[in-house]
C-alpha cells in the first residue's frame, strides 16, 4: 500500500474520516469526520482561532453559507469561477480538461491556459478518457461554473449559490463590520466555516473534496499608512520557492527570514511576508514537518489579476521524497494561499452594492485645502439661456473642479448637449476657496491569509504517521502534537479487579478536572488498549495495574506514546506532571528523570 | 418599540447578528453573527458539547451537509417534509396557509391538519394576502418541499439536498459508528454543524431563518436492556405542560421532578426524561431565566407517527407576558425537542440502504436454543422427483422452521408451485436441534434531543436584557452569565497617559495568559466605554486611573455589569479575584467584603 492508501486505511478503520453515504454507494467528494477526526479537526481550528484572530487582536464572524446571485455576481464567481470540463463520446464521464493535460505531459497549472489551447493539447498530446479509454481529441472543452446554485424560495423565488469561500461574507458585510472596528483601520476579520466547489471529478480523497472548511483572515489596511508588527517575526526563517526558481532549469528553494525576504524584494507585500512567518511559526507548533513544507510563489500564469503577490503554503504528504532539497520531489499539496488583494473585493461591492465601502479615515489635524469652484450667476444665465441655464451652471461648476485654468480668460467656454456655450468669465463666479478636512474615504485594502482545514487535518496525519516495532510487534502510530491530538491521556485498568477499576475513575475524573480530554478505556488487553491509542495519536497512556494498590503511595503507570518508555508516578503528582509535558515544557525525559522506569513491559502481562 | 425590535436594534448595532447581504437588499431568512454574536455562540456550543458530549460519554462527528436524494428517499423527507403553499392570485407572493389560519383564527398548530381542510378554513375565515390584502379564498394549496435542492457534479449529475437536520448524517454512518463504538450498546453520536429548511416566507427574524445550527444527540440504545442512568438528576424539578393540560380548559403547568414524571407517567420515556433533566439543569447553568421556561408535549396531531413520546423546550421571549402562571400568556418559541423515535431511521436506512444497521449483542453467556430442522433425505427425493426435489427440500426445511407441528404424523404435505406434494416424515429428516448462541442483532431504539443553537442565542440575549438608570441616565445592559458572554473582562486605561497604558497591556496580557477573554477597549471616554461592554454583556471591567499608579500597592478598580458596583483591587490580586467570580463562586459581594468600595463613580471623570 502507498502511504496514501495506508492513511486513508487507518483514517476510516480509526474514526478519522471516511468517505460519507457508503450505503448509499457514496458520492464523490463528501466526508465525514468520525470522533477522532472531529477532534483533531476541532483543535486545529482552535489553534488556528488563538492564533489568527485573539492574539493578532481580530474579530471572526459567522455569515449564511448560502448567498444570493447579485453577490456573486459582484465577486466574479458567477462568470469567472470555472473549470474545463470535457466530457466523453464513448461513456459520457466528465473530466477536467486541464489536469488530464497536465498528465498526459510536463505541463503543470494547465488551468491557466486558455480553453482552444488545451483543446488542442488534447488532440496533441493524443488524450484518451480515463474511464474508458476513447480518444478525447476533437472534443469540446466548456467552462463549468464550480457553485452549488439552489433556489432560495418557493417558484421562480431567487437563484442563490453555496459559497465557494467564506471570504465573500466577510466583505458583503464591511460597511457594518467597519463600524464595529469604530472605523479605524487596521483590523482583520476572520471566520471558519464551511466552503464549496462542484468539482467536476473530485480525486484524490480528502484533500480534494466538494465541500470543505476554510479558516479565513480578511486584513483592512490604509494602503497608504499601516505597515504589519514585521519586527514580531522578522526572525522567522522560511522556505520559499520564487517563481524565478520554478521557471529556472534546476531552480531551488531560497531560505530567507522574513526581513530578508522583505529586504531582497523577494516578497513584494510586507503585509503578505508578515503572515507567512505568523503561518510558519504556526504550522510549526501544531505539528507539520518542517522538512516537508514550503512557501511557493504563484506563477505569473497562476495569479489572479488583482493579486500583486501570492504565495501559497504546501505540505508534501506522500512521504517518498527522497531530495528534501529537490522541490520537484514529492507530492506536494496547498494547504494555505496568501494573498494580497489591493481593493478589488471591496471595490466590486461598492460599484455592484448599495452602501458605503469606504472607511472615513480621519487626519490627525483638520486639513486646509484650496478648491477652485464656480458659482455662477443665474440672474444672468436664467434671461439669457432660459432652460439650458442649469445644464450651464453645472458645467461650469465641473469645469471649474476639472481644469481651474480654463478660467484665466475674459470668458470661458463649456460644452452642453455636444454645443459651446460661451460666458463671461464673471459670470462664472469663479474663486479658490479654503476648505478644511476632518479626513478622507478611504477604500481599505485587503491581505487574505485562507487555509484549508481539511488539508491541514490530513498534512498532521501525514507527518504524524510511523511506523516501528515494539516487543517484536510492527506498530502503527501517529506522533500528533499534544495541542491537536484528539486525545491527551487515555487511562486503563487492568480488567476484573474493582479496587482498579475505582481508583481508574478517580484518576480520569481528576485529569478531566484539570481540563484534559481523557480516554477511559477498559477493553481488551492492555498491549490492544496501547495499540488503539498510538493509532489515533494519544500522547500519553495511564495505566492502573495491580501495584498501583499494593503499594504505597499509591501508583500508576505513564507511556510515552512515541518511546513506548514507561515510568511510574505516584496518583498524586500525576495531574501536574501530565499537565507540563503536555503544554510542551520539557520532554517525557523530565519523568524519566524523577520516576522509576518501568521495565517489563506491560503489554506481556 | 417592542422588546423583539430593542432587541434586534441592539444585535444589530453591538454586532450580536443582523440580515446579511443588506447592501443588496438581504434575502428573507439569513442572518450573520457579528463579533459578538458569533462568541455568544461559540460559547453556547461549547458549553453543549461540554454536557451532552463530553460529559454524557458521547462521541462528536461532522458530517458534510450537502447529502444525495437516496438518503433523503430513505429518511422520508423527500416525501414528508413539506410545508402549506398558498399563492395569492394578485400579486403572486407565496405564504404560509396554516399560518394564515392561526393568525386569522383561534386555530393552534394548523401545520397538523389536511390540506383539503386547510383549503376550507382559508375561505371560511375570510383569508387575505398579506401582502396585496386580496382575497385567498379558492387559491390551491400545494404542499412544498422545505429542502434546498442542488446538483452534484457536472451535466445531469446527482440530484443532492442540504440537510434538513444534522441527524441524518449520522444515521447514515450507524454501520461505521458502532464499530468505533466497539459494537456495544448503550452509545451517543453528537453533531453540532447547519441544517436548512426552505422556508416559504420567513417571519420573526433569526427565530425562523433558512440556515441555522443544530447541536443534535443521538442515542442509540438496546430497547430491551438499556436504562438511563435516571439517579443523576431525579430531583431535577419540571415544569411540564402535558398535552391533555394544553387541551383542557385552562390547563395549567405541572410541576414535578424527573422521578415524579416517570412514576407518575407523565413522561412515558425514562431516557427523554433523563435528557429532560440535563437539558433543564444545562440550561439553567447557561443563563436561560427559569421562570420563562418550560416543557411542552406534542400534541397527538403534532407528533410524528413514529414518535412515541416528544416534549419541546419552549422559552418565552417576548418579555411581556403578565400572568406566569398562564401557559397561553407570552410569545413562547420551540427552542429543542427531545424525541423518542425508536427504530424508525435505523429501519427505514436498513431497507434502503446497503449495509447492516444492527448491532450484534453478546449475550452474556452464550445461550442453548431448540430450533426444529428439516434434513430432507436427497437421494430419496432425487428420483421420485427428479427436477422437483430441491424445491420440495426448500419447502420443507422451510415448513420446519414455521411449523414444527406438521411433522408430528406419518406423512407431511407442502406446497410446490401451487401443488400439493405429500413425502413420508422419515424422508424430511425432521429432528429438534440443540443451537449454541452467542447473541442477537439488535436494531438500537434512538433517543434525539436536538437543540437550536440560534434560537438558544436568542434567548439568552432576550432574557438577560435590562433596563435601569444609572447617574440618571437610562442604561441598556445584557446579564449574561459569565459562561457564555462574548467576553469575560474589559480593560480600561484612562487615555493619554503612557503610564497607564502600560499598566492596562500588562493587567490585559497576565488576565489573558489566565485564559480569561479580554477586550481592550482604549476610545471614548469611560462611560462611554462602560455603556459599550454593558450592552455586550462583559460581566466585568477593569480601570486603569491615576490613583493606579500613585499608589502603594498598584491598583485598579473592578467594576461589576449589573449592579455596577466598584472596588479597588490591588493587581497582584487581580487574576485570583476575577477567575473566582468568572467560574460562579461566589458573586461581587465577596470583592465588595474584601476590598474598599469606590463611591465616586468614575463615569464622572
């Protein structure tokens, strides 16, 4: 089995995920979280929650998932979020044109080709239909749109969409969101919730799904005056992979921290640069490899025409890289793009919207600015143009904002209606006039931090996933970071002897007090009980056997899931030794060096 | 303005929830969450998985919400969840017709009758549109489907629905569940996530909307072995509104506790009265008001026919009800229900899908049974019969089982294909067989609380709503418990003095690091700002003033939400005294008792 298979494998036969409706015979691209999968799914929102919106000071929101058209409409997804679709002669199965390119060839990102290129790339490259075999070639490519649509009512009622990124319900919402901010900028909105894209052939298990869970961050900055906190991660060494490198024969990844990044140009937004080191210090705590991860620049092809800088996060979960330092090794997947957007979301809105998608930024000081205007005198212009007059007056008053200097003269001229109109330039009441301004509209702009949970709950797997042996037994485990594990401690009695069984409740409720997710599990041998909790991650296993009662004090036993060592801790430390090792501080060898080891190992008891 | 408008005007401008896509003029029946909101919320879940998952023993799943129609096939709503479409003639908007006739009449519950009937009542009381005031009378009825429907995948595709309760993603998946379960029964799935219903005309705001959240339990239990374990909250008091109260002349609320309910009969259910019990105690704890509270039964047309015995959890949300003691007093809405379903998903997946929705239960010891057998004799049947034999044999193995009797003389006669065939009894081989089993399948009986979350929202927001008079001025406040609120402390420094901000970052950071949540709110002057968190519901603020830092010790002062009482409290206190009194031990009264009271009120400053 490939790793892939292996973890899909684990992730059903443990309660991870699995794909959903399968006595229904399923249907591509939905699953299910079972218990572990949900868990681990949870607390990485968490941590992506205490680190993307409580400790950068932002607020999250909840929107609708269904939204009506006009919105996107306004977004562009209504005419631009689509997919090449060819569908086949022979069997009628509906492909996607450009990944059947991309593996019939060495192209990559055939999605930014234009549609009569890839038709005749699948002539050229003689593309047959992965079903059945048929040739594709003479085909015709159409674009599908990725939205789910339904229909929001009863009868013709109103066309609404599912929306394929929680992005949108953060920016319909900005004129509220912005008084909420008491309309100062910066400030980032974040949200969590579920996403959606009507795949045309969803492949490669969860990681391309139809319907997923996005953590998004929206950052409204004044593109004149807010520079990111750079200095809280200057520090923060990342691995990018430039666009030069990518197109270059032989390109390679250039490490640079943050500062340098910033410094040799080689990320253009400060904005973009600050996250991906507030991203990589993340990804780093819940537990993805760091070997296996990079930062890579969109393409010029890849980018969206708004985006000035992009960089996407990757992840490589095949595990059969063999050159960590060859970027084309491995089967690398995005998990996160960072984008900066400038205002074409907020500007769509208000063109498209009925509101106010500015923000009144107000000056330090009241401004004073000269402005020419006219004035004109309608007690000239009404006897002498009647009707016109007012059409007059206005163009006056425009000319005067447009170009002052046409001014200068005796008279001054404007068009009305396609003729010349020429005036007194007295009559015009033309002046310069001080004003003093409180401040300026400003139409904030956006950078987009977005992350697929999903993806990220499969990277852990992934990284996560060994293999060893143990007592002359092959062993599967997952070393998952204590902060994402679904499980902190699982505590087991030996079978059959109520004092250990009592004494297990007392020890669970303790933990459970303490605030950790505790397992009880009372089934099956110990070695069984071991087995099941490496498989899903937990870090830590607590044992109550027959010395734990005969002695004084009173003792259990505690596995390093990693290890398997074991050690014996009297019941009374046990919450604030567990508690350390699981908030990080310090390793299981802290209790191997205050404990006594445990040698016989108790799966043979 | 009525309470509901106060109340909506206040979510509104304090970010709690409001219409989403206003700016293009909204669609009926969607709401955002604001900041506020969105925590409120979040909390509300937290506080539900922490009681009926973790706490219950239960295990939490996500399963997607986009579902395909078999499955809904399967669970009947494809057929039953309909709603009563009546379309005015005139101006073509749709309605609701059984909440036409509720309005226009003293009808309850019209949703129970026939359509046919629902048609006469229509003109009987003179209905009209609404909206246009046209006559309704003679406009047919259809019944609606409530379900989001959309397409999945390209082309033709799979017809797929959003799902109209979370329940069904995890009735779906009981073959897969229960092995996580380890096959034994008692077991409890929970699920937290959107459901949808298409309304026909959503009416009072986020009480009735067309995406919302459930929290939903799912208890599958053996209906032959399973009891709840009912001691843990017998003495929990109820007050019940039985279905033959709601039908008597001025019935009246029965007050009893969980153990009197079940002896007494009036919950029929053990397990819905357990769920009543916790779900009673849950709700206290979150800050639902008791006295505007209770447990309504279905009445008999209410109930789904599979539905044994179903109570709702009803609040009253409109403030204005005079009589307490008068069920028909107040505006009540439905905020779970807590149904009895037995085997009726479980049995109607079984038949439609292809998988096994029974659980094999060991019996304790492996059980002797007699079974009669028939063992017809071939070689004997074989030429006598020729073709025939093996349907005879068949017959006859068959006649064992059913009829064991037919055995007892010389002779015993079957039908084959309509013919009667008569064999010696020796031929048969009848004989009674001794059988070793080591258990059943068992189809489990489900047990479903199910909650809204929204509506759970907003009740709490409604009943921790305030009014009075603070320095003579009107003061708006929400109590809501510390549990829930959006936000535990708020931090104050006075403004422009660089000393105090410094103190008020270090009191935010030490109170966060306590995991406590912080606004840090720094604009507008105090009373401003105390007015701001009031309306939010932040049961404490802290104030960062000059005599902070004038002082030996330094110190701030803590101002108490509701009665907005202050004491001053040395900051190395801070972090203990606020912790205690966040996790409800003990009230304000104990910091008033320890540290000195602060007369001048600050908002004066």
């Amino acid at each position: 089995m490939s790793d892939a298979q292996t973890i899909t494998e684990l992730a059903k036969r443990r309660g991870f995920f699995f794909r959903a409706n399968e006595s229904y015979g399923g249907v591509a691209g939905f699953y299910t979280f079972g218990p572990e999968g949900a868990a681990l799914k949870r607390n990485v929102e968490s941590a992506w929650r205490d680190r993307f919106t409580v400790r950068e000071g932002n607020d999250e929101i909840e929107a609708p998932t269904i939204a009506p058209e006009p919105v996107f409409e306004a977004s562009g997804h209504l005419d631009g979020f689509d997919d090449m679709l060819v569908e086949c002669g022979e069997c009628g199965e509906s492909h996607r044109a450009d990944h059947l390119i991309e593996d019939a060839s060495d192209i990559e990102e055939a999605e930014s080709l234009p549609v009569p290129k890839v038709e005749t790339l699948v002539a050229e490259y003689e593309v047959a239909c992965p079903t059945c075999g048929a040739p594709l070639a003479g085909r015709s490519i159409e674009e599908f749109n990725l939205m789910f649509e339904t229909g929001i009512g009863p009868g013709s009622g109103q066309r609404g969409y599912l929306r394929p990124e929680t992005a949108q319900g953060i920016f319909v919402e900005f004129p509220r969101l912005k008084q909420y901010a008491r309309n100062k900028l910066p400030f980032g909105i974040t949200q969590i919730g579920r996403a959606y894209r009507n795949e045309i052939s969803p492949r490669k298990g969860i990681v391309r799904t139809r319907e997923f869970t996005q953590a998004e961050l929206e950052q409204f900055v004044d593109p004149d005056d807010d520079d990111p906190p750079l200095s809280r991660v200057a520090d923060v060494s990342l691995r990018l992979y430039p666009a030069t490198e990518q197109e270059a024969e032989g390109g390679g990844y250039v490490e640079a921290t943050v500062s340098e990044a910033v410094d040799d140009g080689i990320v253009t937004s400060e904005w973009v640069a600050y996250y991906l080191g507030v991203a990589r210090e993340w990804y780093d705590r819940i537990g993805v490899d760091m070997d296996r991860f990079r930062f890579r620049q969109h393409l010029p092809g890849e980018r969206a025409h708004y985006a000035a800088d992009c960089w996407d996060a990757e992840s490589e979960v095949s595990g059969a890289a063999e050159n960590p330092e060859d970027p084309t090794d491995g089967d690398w997947i995005e998990i996160a793009g960072f984008a900066s957007r400038g205002d074409y979301d907020l500007s769509k809105h208000a063109t498209h919207g009925d509101d106010d998608f500015t923000v009144f930024t107000q000056y330090d000081e009241p401004r004073t600015v000269e402005r020419a205007v006219a004035d004109p005198d309608m007690s000239v212009l009404g006897p002498e143009f009647g009707g016109r007059a007012d059409d007059i007056a206005d163009a006056l008053r425009d000319l005067a904002g447009r170009d002052p200097g046409a001014f200068g003269g005796e008279t001054v001229t404007v068009g009305v209606d396609g003729d010349d109109v020429t005036v007194d330039t007295e009559v015009a009441g033309f002046r310069i006039e001080t004003q003093t301004e409180a401040g300026e509209h400003v139409m904030p702009y956006v950078i987009e931090p977005s992350f697929g949970v999903d993806r990220t709950v499969y990277t852990l797997i992934a990284h996560a996933f060994g293999r060893d042996e143990v007592d002359g037994e092959e062993r599967t485990y997952l070393s998952l970071s204590a902060e994402v594990a679904p499980t902190d401690v699982a505590v087991f009695p030996l079978v059959g002897d109520a004092a250990l069984e009592t004494l297990a409740d007392e020890v669970v409720a303790d933990l459970r007090a303490a605030g950790l997710s505790v397992a009880h599990d009372d089934s099956g041998n110990i070695g069984r009980r071991y087995r099941r909790q490496d498989e899903v991650g937990t870090p830590l296993s607590v044992t109550v056997d027959h010395e734990s009662v005969e002695t004084e004090p009173t003792t259990v036993t505690v596995r390093d899931r990693d290890t398997t060592a074991q050690v014996r801790v009297p019941v009374d430390d046990l919450v604030t030794a567990l508690g350390t090792l699981l908030e990080g501080e310090g390793s299981f060898d802290r209790l191997l060096a205050n404990y006594d080891r445990v040698d016989t190992d108790v799966t043979r008891s």
